[in-house]
C-alpha cells in the first residue's frame, strides 16, 4: 500500500467522516466512500482532481460526478480549498461538513424534490432520479449491469439540471459552512493544540458557545493591541532565545568586542567615521565608504552563547495566575487574553506550559497543557476571580513544577498585579539554585499596575501594563 492511500484510509476513518460514510441513504455505501475518498484527496491531501477515464467516473457517480465538478468551478469550492489550507484539523472538518452536504443533497435529488423552472425541469429531473435509481440498483427489477446505460447524463438537459440543483442546495450549505468555521477558527485552534490532534472533533462538540465566545473575544484583545502583541512576541523570543544570565541577550550574540571589521553597519561603526560628518568634504567619503561597505565597525560576538543553545530552550513554561478578587474585572480578562496567546505559541512550538492559578495561602490549582482534559482550561478562561494573593505560595508550586520537570530551560511566567510580596527567603534560595542549574527564568508581567511587588528583583524580564494600558483593553 502507498503511503498515500494508508493517509487517506486513516482520514476515512477519522470519527466525523466515518460518521458521515454510515448514515444509511438511498446512495449506496460504496458509492459514499468513493465519493469521500475523492474528496479526502483534495481538501485534505491537497491533490489536484484528474478524471483519467471520464466514461467511467460517469458509469460509477451518475450525477454525483456532475455535482460534485459543477461545484468545483465556483469561487465557494476556491473559498473552501483555500480555508482547508490553513491546518489539517481545519481540513478534516470541512471534509466532513462537505461530504454531508453533498449526500444530503443527492438524497434531495433520490427522494423526489422538485427543481425550480418549467415541465421541461421537471421531465428532466423525473428522468435523471429514473437513471439514478437504476444506475444504483435501488429499484425492484433492475439489474446492476444497468450502470452502463448512462446516455442521460451526456446530455444537456442534465448538465443544466444538476447545476441548477447545485447552486441551490449545495453551494448555500458549503458557503454557511465556510462562514462558521471561519467564525471560530480561533476556538479550532485551541481545541486542536490543547488536544494535540486527540479527540479534537469531540472536543469541539463539547464547546459551549460561551468557550468559543470567550476564546475568540480573548484572542480579539491580542490581535488589537500593538502594545500586547509586541509583549507577547518579545516574551516568546525571550523565553526561546536568551541565556539565563538575569539580562537580555540577543540571539545573534553580539555582547562582547571581538575585532574591528569594515562594513555597513552604522549601529557598530567607530567614532572616528562619524567624526567625518562634520566636515563638509569628509562626509562625502563616509558616504562612499558606507554605500561601499567600507566603514570601520566593531566585530562583536558573545563567548558564552551559542546557537545550539538557543536550539535547545525547549523546556516547559510555567505560569503563575493571579486570580485573586483585586485581579477581577479588567485585570483578570487582559490575563486570560495574556495567557491564551502565550498558550497559543508555546503549543504551537511543541513546548508544554502548566498553568497555575493562585490566590490566598495554600490555595492553587494546576493545568498542564496539554495533556490534561480541555475542559479544566476552558473553566479557567470562564470563572470569575477572588480570593486574597500570596506570592510565596504561587512561587513554591512554580519552583515544585520546574522540579518535576528535570529538564533544562523550563521558565516561569509571572502573571498578577503586584499586591503581594516574597516573603520567604528559602523561596528565593532554591530559585538562584534552579537557575544555576536549569539555565530557567523568570518573566513577570503586571496588569493594572505600576509597581511589580518586589518580584523584578528575580525577575529576568518585567513587563509593565499600567491602568491605561488596562482601560484600551477593557475598550477592545
């Protein structure tokens, strides 16, 4: 067996298209899995349809043939094709919704539903559930070597049939079907990261309108927000690319002097080339040199960093949640925003984040994406917040999570609006140990604030979002 065919035998099989196979119809079985199969190879395999005998495709489909090619020359199959481009899981559910509303409609077709227009349409139609029925052996007395008889279907009459028939029941339910998933394409996403491909059609069935509500809403805040978006982004590059020495480091390592060079590059250039524009001669040739590339420049390098390094932050994040009653209201919606997008990222790179909620003394719960239940974090992105804050409480479970983990690079990220303090000093002893050690950090952001409790001093980053920054949100 091909490769190829084993991947479409294992996307047959997925539950919503094996579903969608077993429904009992007036189309025969086989037919319905040719006929997914067709399907399967174009929306989800992304193969180009080529009819190599035409004749016999006819003999097979009848008028399934002829549906499914007129709708294939329309801007919805294109918008559909393009929609089924974006991921796999997208792909599969588009397979399915298309499959169903294709055998519905020739069930439309099979069960005698008048077409709009004149006699003509109608002895037409009369004609073609005639052929239909005996091409597919479901009428009393006529043989299934009757599939040869398909002179109907060469005709004119019948192309304008099925045409008419599939802009009018086809291609309103494809167009619908576009509209929704891409509606909650967000809400997908999620369920397909958090399920890592699992039980994900399930996992969209057990959605609430109000999870896919909220996930799209949350998603909204960060697609508006410049400010947020360059937080998130700069976190993930943070927490990706830098060495755990307690400052930035680029990734292109350049933090120590290594040599002088000629270039181009005016960010590194010596002061003497810039004293060269003061001078209304020499500036022409700083000019020269740097259109030529001939500028001196500090040749800079980092010793103790590598590329491979950076390769191998892959540990796990940890993020510490403030759902405390000072983080309801706008603070707790721009951290359910935060750590949705962060999520987003982290899954997206194959990387696991715990999520760990905290408030008053001893009281914390943990979500491990994503190999817990999809239910405990849609709970999260729902529930209203209170309760006291205790810093030294979130930190232990923090530092307990990156114990567990035994691998190298696994981060924290601090989510709350400061009103706590550390208090307890064997808390920050075991973090300088972890950081030795693991090579971890500390990302701290702080929402409706502008004081960060004492935890930018073992913070690597601190990210302020003040009350201002706050009231955009909420306005979002």
């Amino acid at each position: 067996m091909k490769p190829c065919d084993q991947e479409i035998l294992e996307i047959i099989a997925t539950p919503g298209i094996r579903e969608a196979i077993a429904v009992p119809r007036s189309i025969p079985r086989d037919l319905r899995e040719a006929v997914a199969i067709l399907l399967a190879r174009e929306l989800v395999v992304g193969e180009t349809p080529e009819v190599r005998d035409h004749d016999r495709a006819v003999r097979r489909l009848g008028p399934l043939f002829y549906m499914l090619n007129a709708a294939r020359n329309t801007e919805t199959w294109e918008e559909l094709k393009s929609l089924c481009s974006k991921n796999r899981m997208i792909a599969l559910l588009c397979l399915g919704s298309a499959l169903e509303a294709l055998l519905d409609t020739m069930d439309q077709v099979s069960n005698g539903r008048l077409p709009e227009g004149g006699i003509e349409s109608v002895i037409a139609f009369e004609t073609m559930i005639a052929e239909t029925l005996s091409l597919w052996g479901r009428r009393p007395g006529i043989n299934q070597g009757d599939r040869t008889k398909m002179d109907f279907y060469n005709s004119d009459d019948s192309i304008r049939l099925v045409h008419r028939i599939v802009h009018r029941d086809l291609l309103p339910r494809l167009e619908d079907m576009i509209d929704e998933i891409s509606e909650n394409m967000d809400a997908i996403e999620i369920a397909d990261l958090l399920t890592s491909g699992r039980d994900w059609d399930h996992a969209i069935a057990d959605m609430r309108q109000e999870d896919i509500r909220n996930i799209k809403r949350y998603s909204d805040i960060v697609g508006r927000s410049r400010s947020l978006r360059g937080m998130i982004d700069d976190l993930g590059r943070a927490s990706s690319n830098c060495a755990s020495t307690g400052r930035q480091v680029l990734r292109a390592g350049k933090s120590e002097i290594h040599s002088i060079v000629t270039s181009s590059d005016v960010s590194y250039m010596l002061p003497s080339e810039l004293i060269k524009l003061r001078d209304n001669v020499l500036k022409y040739l700083f000019f020269a040199r740097l259109s030529e590339g001939k500028l001196l420049t500090y040749q800079l390098h980092d010793r103790g960093k590598t590329v491979e390094e950076d390769q191998h932050r892959r540990g796990p994040v940890v993020a510490l949640v403030d759902t405390s009653g000072s983080m309801d209201g706008a603070p707790g919606i721009l951290a359910k925003a935060i750590v949705l997008a962060v999520a987003r990222n982290l899954l997206r790179d194959g990387r696991h984040m715990i999520v760990a909620l905290f408030s008053s003394v001893g009281q914390v719960t943990e979500i491990e994406l994503p190999s817990h239940p999809i239910s405990g974090f849609l709970d999260f992105l729902r529930s209203s917040f209170g309760g006291g804050t205790d810093f030294d409480t979130a930190f232990s479970t923090g530092l307990q999570a990156l114990e567990r983990t035994r691998l190298m690079y696994a981060d924290l990220l601090f989510i709350t609006d400061g009103m706590s303090q550390l208090t307890d000093p064997a808390l920050i002893d075991r973090w300088h140990t972890l950081k030795l050690d693991r090579g971890s950090q500390i990302f701290t952001v702080i929402v409706g604030n502008d004081q960060a409790g004492g935890l930018e001093k073992i913070s690597d980053r601190v990210y302020i979002f003040g009350a201002e920054d706050l009231k955009k949100s909420a306005q979002l």
